[in-house]
C-alpha cells in the first residue's frame, strides 16, 4: 500500500479554499473512488485521468484507488481537479517523487490524450492559495499568464500529462509545439493589444451638451445616472462612452475585478489582466440571477459583479422586471452582493456605476408623434421604483437635435481624452480632501459624514434649504445633491461648493438642468 498527496483549490464564488488530495493504492477490485463531495464532473474524472495515463505511457496502477477531497465537507465542483488527482496517483504508484507534490497546488483539466486544458476562475484560485501561504502552482498552459498575475506565486505551465512528470522527475522538457494546447496570449500588455481596435469617443455624441456634462460629472464623482429621452437622442452612446473618461484601475482593482472576470469564464483571449474600467449592459430580459449572480449547481457573479469597479447599463430601464430593478438596491447601497443557496453563501463585490436609460413613453415617439396618454406615461415610468431613483443621483432629458445643432456641435464637443484629464484631476482632489477617511469618491460618502466634516457655507445652500422646505426633495435627495455639489466643485478647481454648484446640482437631481 502506499500514499502520497498534493493540493488543489475549490472555487466557491471568487473565493478559493485549499483543497488536500490524498490518493491510496491498497487492495481489492480494481478501480477509482473520489470521497469529499465531487460533483458530477469530477466523478467523471476517473476515466478521464485513466485514460490520460494510459495514452500518456504511464502504467496505471493495479488494486483498488481511493481518493480523498479534504475537507471533505466542502463541496468541489469541475474539472480542475484532474491533474492533481492523475498526479497524486501517480506518485502513490511510486512513478514519481512524491515529497516534490507535497507543498504544490495543481489546477488543470486533463484530456483523454494526456493534454492539459485551461480552466475558469484560477486567477482568484491562485490569490486565495497564495493568501493560506502557498508560492508553488502547476496549471494548463493556457492558464499560465493569467496565475503569473498574482504576485509572489511561482506557477508553471505544462502542456501535458508527460510535461508534469518530466520536471518532477528532473527529466529536460520539449517546448510544445502544438498550437491547440493553448499556448500563452500574444500581447502581455493589454494597451498594446487594445490598440488593434479604436475605441469610442465622447466627441462622437453631438447636440448633447448637458447630458455630456452629466456623464463628465458622474465619473469624476462615482455618481448614479439616468437619461430618459426618444429614441436616437444619444442615451446609448453617452453610456458607451462613460467607461472612456473613467480612470484606469489601479493595480490591485485590475486583480480584484480580474479575478471576477476569471471566476466567469469571461477573459478576454488575447491578454489576461483587465486594466480598464468594466462595461455591462444586459438585455432587458435578463432574470434576477442573471443580474446579480447565482445558479443552481455553481454559483456564479452576476453583471452587477461584471460591472465592479466599471459602469452597469440598463438601457429601456422600464422593460426590466421589476424584482430585477429593486434586486439593484442592496448592492448600490453596500458595492456588494449577498447570494445564498442551499450549499453555501457567497458574497460578489458590486460597486458600479449605475447608468439607466428611458423613453418617455411606451411608444417612444418624440412630441406630437407621441400617441401615449399622461396615465400610460406615467404607468410606464412608474416601473422604476422611488427607492431605486432616489439612488440616482443625476437625471438628464434628452431632446432630439435639430441637424443646425449637430454642425455647430462640432467644434465644441471634447474628446474622451480631455474630459478623462478633468475627471482624473477631481478624483485626485476629492481623494485628498477624504484622506485619512474609508471614502475615495464623493458619492460614497454617508450623508451624515458629508454633513459633519465637509460642511457647505449656509450661502451656497440657499437652493436646496428652500426645496427642502417646500417639500420639493426628501433629506436624502438634499444629501445626493450636495455629493454632487462637491464633485462640482472638484470639477472647477474651488475649495468647496459655491450657489452656482448647488443650484446645478439640484437641478440635476430633480432632472430640470437646461
């Protein structure tokens, strides 16, 4: 009898755990039995590992295999696990070193011929392992540049069954020169890659000057957004274009919203690491776990997860179901998302910007081509929830543009690159001015926070005093609306928020800015 054992990971969420996989050749009938709750694909991995040995040329043992998935009570899902399982049991078999499996975490798919196949979510598989104090991976090739993100790991990438056992045997290795083993990514540097292609411009969207102002306004303070105009006004191409004058992510924001693009099985191809700020627009039929995450068997992010760190876009907001609309509150409110099912409770971070999108009417039609009744557009409009709005800190109409409008226009709209410039510069300001605090942008701030360390001169709140005497806007419109006062400010360059930028951002909020 002999025993020998390595490490894996299991994914629930964007969260790894370290997995112990013990594999014990003993007596009895031949055959492979996997203990510690696998799921059906990695039950099935018992022939897939057989045969991989096989048609590797390896000997695969006699008697009876058991393997052990510890902790056994956390359940394992995919085929990630074949490399490892097909690599402990070799070195039970005594086909390999066993001490060299030891201490190293495996993460591959295995195909019947030996190959090794890449697989989801090892991005934040490897982050975790490195957290529990692991430095040594073994992945699919395919894989490779995505795990040698994680700083601090030592991965290696094999090709092959064959690959593995060579270097732990300490036998020279051939470069693979097969093109379907998923050879790493052309570009190592995504700019490089992303410059194959042009990108849209906020100079593109013409006759528009307000709503620009407002997509300028909501990225330099993180601010909720929401246009209602016909058809043809722009509204989709302002959305497009907000993620272009957001700033780049950070390094560690590059991993974390990485590592949820991983966790979905949606990297981009050609370069692993996500460096500008995410865009998501789901259709409007998308279901709730389509939105905010979950899944029946495997629990994955949803587009407010896809959208972290970047923008969500809802466009025709009123056609969503409403249980989807009002799902948006918990992580607006949090910047995460809370997904309980029978087998476990994850949590996906969610900190987007919201951009909704409107038709007036159900029929869309701009002035007197509308056929709709005052009640029809109201009911229609009435979908989006009071709660859901009053997060929303800036709403802009859009009208149709005369032709006259577009040619003047042209002179004047600015370019992506020159309103990102502003942006980043009244980012920079706001994050020195919130120093020492948890907040980075003006829209996170609490209202009773704003109110108690970043007091407006009594002079400038004339506006907004007046409209919360009136009953015009409720305590937490008043807070929304000095958030935007201050992302105003920042905008100009003033030390705090003067009467023109509380009346404009009052304007924005109740959707009156001309």
């Amino acid at each position: 009898m002999a025993l020998a054992r390595t490490r894996s990971t299991a994914l629930i969420g964007i969260d790894g755990h370290i997995v112990e996989i013990e594999a014990h050749l003993g007596g009895g009938p031949p055959g492979l039995t996997i203990v510690g709750l696998p799921d059906t694909a990695l039950r099935e991995a018992r022939d897939r590992i057989r045969a991989a040995v096989v048609n590797s040329g390896e000997y695969w043992p006699e008697g009876h295999i058991t393997v052990s998935l510890s902790p056994a009570s956390l359940p394992k899902r995919g085929s990630g696990f074949d490399l490892a399982i097909a690599a402990a049991v070799l070195a039970a078999a005594g086909a390999v070193p066993a001490e060299r499996l030891h201490r190293t975490v495996v993460l591959a798919e295995l195909g019947l011929d030996g190959r090794t196949r890449a697989v989801s979510g090892v991005l934040p598989a490897v982050l975790s392992a490195t957290r529990c104090g692991c430095t040594s991976f073994v992945v699919a090739r395919g894989n490779a540049a995505e795990a040698r993100l994680v700083p601090g790991a030592d991965v290696v990438g094999v090709s092959s069954l064959v690959e593995l056992l060579a270097r732990l045997r300490g036998e020279p290795v051939d470069d693979p020169l097969d093109a379907e083993d998923g050879s790493e990514p052309e570009h190592s540097d995504p700019t490089e890659a992303a410059s194959d292609h042009r990108t849209p411009d906020l100079a593109d969207v013409l006759g528009q000057p307000v709503a620009r102002r407002a997509v300028e306004v909501a990225a330099a303070g993180g601010h909720n957004l929401m246009m209602i105009g016909p058809p043809g006004t722009g509204k989709s191409l302002l959305a497009e274009r907000l993620p272009t004058v957001l700033p780049r992510l950070a390094a560690e924001e590059s991993l974390e919203v990485t590592a949820i693009h991983s966790a979905a099985d949606l990297l981009p191809d050609r370069w692993p690491l996500i460096v500008e700020p995410p865009f998501c627009a789901p259709h409007h039929t998308a279901t709730r776990a389509a939105v905010v995450g979950g899944g029946s068997t495997r629990l994955r992010p949803g587009c407010v997860s896809l959208a972290h760190r970047g923008a969500l876009f809802l466009d025709e907001a009123p056609e969503f179901a409403r249980g989807v609309l009002d799902s948006l509150r918990q992580p607006l409110e949090t910047g995460e998302v809370t997904v309980a099912r029978s087998a476990a409770t994850v949590r996906f971070p969610a900190r987007f910007l919201l951009v909704l999108a409107a038709n007036p009417c159900p029929c869309g039609k701009p002035g007197n081509a509308c056929t709709c009744s005052s009640t029809q557009r109201r009911r229609y409009l009435s979908r989006l929830s009071g709660p859901l709005l009053d997060r929303v800190d800036l709403k802009v109409e859009l009208q149709p543009v005369a032709h006259a409008e577009l040619l003047a226009d042209r002179s004047y709209a600015e370019s992506s690159a020159t309103v990102a410039e502003r942006v980043a510069k009244a980012r920079a300001r706001a994050a020195a001015r919130l120093a020492g605090t948890p907040w980075t942008t003006n829209a996170a701030v609490p209202g009773a926070e704003l109110r108690r360390r970043f007091p407006v001169a009594p002079a400038a709140m004339g506006v907004l005093a007046t409209a919360l005497q009136r009953g015009e806007i409720s305590a937490r419109g008043l807070d929304r609306s000095l958030r935007v006062s201050w992302t105003l400010a920042d905008l100009a360059d003033r030390p705090e928020p003067v009467a023109a930028d509380t009346a404009f951002a009052y304007a924005l909020w109740t959707g009156r800015a001309q």
